[in-house]
C-alpha cells in the first residue's frame, strides 16, 4: 500500500512572483469589466479586450498614443465636452489619488476605419499608487449607457443610424438645457445675494416669472434654514416676487416652501 505524500514547494520567490504577475495579467485581460491603463501624462499604456470591444478599435492602435490623441472630439458634435471633462477628471485623480466617478457623458467614437458614433458612458477614473503613495497609473474605466438612453426614451432600438441619431440628439439636448438652466440658477443667486448687500433691489429681470426663481435652503433638507444658497442638492423654491427688506423672514426659518431636490 503505497502512502500518498505532499511534497514541499521550493520555487524561489522570484518564480511565485512571475506566477502571481501571470494570473493577475489574466484577470485584466479577460475581465468584464472595460478598462484603459494610462501613465501619469495620460498615454496609453494597454487595455483589455472587453475595452477593445467597447470602442472598437486594436490594442495595437492604442498603445503609447496619448489619450485624447486616440479619442478626440467627435469634430461633427457642436458643443462636444468630452475632452474637456474628462481630462478634468484625472486632474482631480492625479491631484487627489482617489477614484472619480463622471457623470453621463456623451463621447463619441470612431472606430478603426469608420465614421464617427455617437456613444454615451458612465466613466469612472481611479489611480494606481506604489509604496510611497505616489501615482504609478491611472485606470479608465467605462459602461456604455446608449442604450439605457434609448430605454428611457421608451422607443424600440431603432435598426438605422439615421434613427439612433435623432434620439441620441434629443437626449442630448436634454443635457444641455439641465445645465444652462443651473448655470442661469446660480447667476441669479449671486446677482440677489449682491443686492441684499447694497440695500438695493434685484434686477429687473429677477422679477420676472418666466426666470429662474430665487432658492433658500430648507430646515426640512438638513441645510440652514432661511439662508439663501447657491447649493442645488435640496432647494426650497420662491416666487420671484418684490425684493424688500420687509420680505425677509426674521425668525430664522427662511420661506415655508416644499422642499424640492433638483
């Protein structure tokens, strides 16, 4: 009868380590999840085959090419932000060293050899740090939300690019107007909070009912009650009516409004 026994592993520590580099190579490549490896001056050090697929182009054509050399602007999109947002996220990543999750982007691509598509992604950027805590890479990762849009949307993933087209456009525009209407907000809090200051009254046009109404924060929201904000998280709305010392709440509470979050 013939006992069976363990034999004890020697490989050297060096062999463990290349082993351990080999399998977590494996899992990069072959993981679901799309993800780019940049160096700190944003050039393309790799990226695995599900990234590869998301945007349609060869490790090969990537590789060492700077970021946003590979992936421009889509030159046919006014307005095209791409580029912009997010080299300002991994500003944010390098300058912080944590992870930065960007809001619904539109950036298009352009395969190898094809025209330009319009593609919107959920975009998340973290680094990749050493022993000192010194960024060594940054990760980019994304998840294609196309089709989410066009689900929110309530239509049929239409078989034509003329169609995919229209509704990406309108969802788009969409995005657009939500930001002016915030940019258009907060200009209106600051030219109020500049009149209370002065003594004065608004301007003209912050009288209008067709304008953005001025926001006071909420007790109900956890903010300050009765302070005027320029935080859009949880605003209580007030009828742009006549500005007047008297108008002012003094108890503290600010106006009894429903708070509303934008």
């Amino acid at each position: 009868m013939t006992i069976a026994t363990h034999q004890p592993n020697f490989r050297s520590p060096a062999a463990v380590m290349a082993e351990a580099q080999n399998v977590w190579r494996r899992l990069f490549e072959h993981s679901p999840l799309p993800m780019l490896v940049l160096a700190p001056d944003l050039r393309i050090i790799d990226a695995n085959e599900s990234y590869l697929r998301e945007v349609s182009r060869s490790r090969e054509t990537l590789a060492g090419l700077d970021m946003f050399e590979a992936f421009p602007d889509n030159p046919l999109c006014a307005g095209a932000d791409g580029v912009r947002n997010l080299s300002a996220s991994f500003e944010t990543v390098l300058h912080t060293g944590r992870g930065h999750v960007m809001p619904l982007q539109r950036y298009d691509i352009q395969p190898d050899g094809r025209p330009w598509q319009v593609r919107y992604w959920y975009p998340k950027n973290w680094s990749v740090l050493d022993d000192k805590g010194s960024t060594v890479a940054l990760v980019h990762h994304v998840a294609d939300a196309t089709a989410s849009i066009l689900h929110r949307e309530k239509l049929p993933l239409p078989s034509s690019s003329r169609s995919s087209e229209n509704v990406l456009q309108r969802a788009d525009e969409a995005i657009w107007e939500a930001r002016e209407l915030v940019r258009q907000t907060h200009e209106s809090i600051l030219a109020c909070r500049a009149g209370m200051k002065a003594g004065s009254e608004p301007p003209d046009h912050l009288l209008d009912h067709s304008k953005p109404p001025r926001f006071w924060a909420s007790k109900s929201c956890g903010g300050d009650g009765g302070r005027e904000t320029d935080s859009p998280t949880c605003l209580s709305l007030v009828a742009p009516t006549k500005w007047s010392n008297e108008s002012q709440d003094t108890s503290g509470s600010g106006p009894s409004e429903i708070c509303r979050p934008l």
